[in-house]
C-alpha cells in the first residue's frame, strides 16, 4: 500500500500504531485488527508515533468517545455519525448496531488511502473534501430526512491543527447547513501544549504544527453564535485507571492533557 500523505494527515499515523500496538498485547484495553492490518501494510516503523504518554492518551481518549457514541446510539438507534478527519479511524466497527449511518470525511490524500486499506462496507461512505468547506455537507444532508434524530458529529485528533478562525468556520459550516441541530464531540488541545509542542512525544515527530488551544471548551464555544457547550472531561479521568504515570500526571500536571469537549446547537 502506498503512503502518500500530508504534514497533518501523517499524524494519523499516531493514532494508528497505538491502536495496532495495543491489539497485540495480551491484556489489550481495545481492539482494532485493522490498524495492525493497516500497519504491517504500509510497513510502518512504528517507534516515532507510540510513546507511553501518546499511547494512554489515545486509548483513553478512545475509551471514552466509544463510550459516549454507544451511549447515544442506545437512545437513538438510527443516529446518522459523521467522522471529521476521519484519517485510518475504524471507530464504525466498534459502535454499530446495523442501524446507524457513517461518514468518514477527510482531506483527498487521507481518503485516497483510507479507500486502499478499507473495503466497502453497507451505511459507510467516505467523502473526500475539505473539513473548511461546505461541499461535504450535501451528501451528509441527503441522508438526514430518513431519519429521526439529529447528526453526530466527531473532531478526533483535529482542531488543534486548526487556528481558531478556522475553528469558528467548521461550527459555522455545521450550524449553517444542519440548521435543524446537532451534537459536535471535538477534541480540545489546551494552550500550554500548544506553546510546548517540541516537547510532544510523538508529534514532535512529523512536520504538523499545533496551531490553536483552549483553557476551557467554553472558549471553543463561543466562536460561534448558537453553539452551547454541554460537557468536557479531560482524558485524565480515564488514564489515570491504569499506570502510576498516569495518576501522577493526573496529580501534577490536572490541565494539560487534552478533553472532549460535546457541543450542541
């Protein structure tokens, strides 16, 4: 499989070797056969992008946002989900009921190499276009009038490449053309990570920048007019469970991890 991706589309990669890293081990907290497939296809050296502190801060982020969409899939068994830089995520495999509707949208490179290492599957489509954009709104908003509850929306692993101008354009792009409503669950970067990036044990080692961060998922909120922010739980309650590292981080360092953030409007 050819690899031909982008600055910030690499950082997929990181997310990537950690869930294929995790898999293999006998007491693994998730699973995802296809990121080890993915990986031994691309002949990836893993090393750069699985770091102890990357590595718990995926898997509890994953944990986590599985947790919710489960959640919100119980209540609303035909939810139509739209993943928002979608990179080699295969969070569709863990949450369906064989109900729900799901988008993966991301840059042509990204989606060109999804295509390669991920067959067609029945209430999946895959949408190659610009996050910054409204054209990958409209094949989203076809699917909507068959069903009964408002989209979800995912922003894993993405806003903190993004300025906050940039920002306020991805809720304004979801409030203008889902004007009936919606729920966002983004990712938070936080400010101090955003000033000590060199520092960051795996990002250091691509060529993507982290260009935005928040104290709070308020500050993401009020970008735009009509967002609401509904909840915000840092990936520290979940790593925290599992190493001593992680309470210690915990302890000592409360507001640096990253935090999804679930948005309304």
């Amino acid at each position: 499989m050819e690899l031909q991706l982008g600055d910030v589309q690499t950082t997929a990669l990181i997310p990537l070797a950690i869930k294929a890293s995790e898999t293999l081990r006998k007491d693994a907290r998730i699973k995802d056969q296809k990121a080890v497939e993915i990986i031994k296809a691309l002949k990836v050296d893993t090393e750069p992008y699985d770091k102890f502190m990357s590595h718990e801060g995926v898997i509890a982020r994953t944990i986590m946002l599985d947790k919710q969409l489960k959640n919100i899939i119980d209540k609303n068994p035909d939810v139509v989900i739209v993943n928002l830089g979608a990179g080699f995520d295969n969070r569709f495999s863990r949450v369906d009921n064989g109900k729900i509707l799901w988008f993966d949208v991301d840059l042509p490179d990204s989606i060109s190499t999804r295509k390669k290492a991920f067959e067609a599957q029945d209430r999946v489509t895959m949408i190659a276009g610009s996050i910054l954009e409204n054209s990958w709104c409209e094949e989203v908003k076809k699917a909507l009038p068959d069903r009964k509850s408002k989209p979800v929306f995912i922003a894993e692993g993405l806003f903190m490449y993004f300025t906050l101008e940039q920002i306020a354009t991805v809720l304004n792009i979801l409030k203008d053309n889902f004007p009936e409503g919606g729920t966002l669950i983004a990712e938070q970067n936080n400010k101090l990570m955003q000033k000590n990036e060199k520092y960051h044990d795996t990002v250091k080692n691509t060529n993507a920048h982290f260009m935005s961060g928040s104290d709070t998922a308020q500050e993401i909120a009020d970008l735009a007019e009509g967002i609401r922010l509904v909840e915000e739980h840092s990936f520290n309650e979940e790593m925290k469970k599992y190493s001593i590292r992680g309470k210690l981080f915990a302890l000592l360092l409360p507001k640096m991890n990253n935090r999804w953030a679930t948005f309304e409007w």
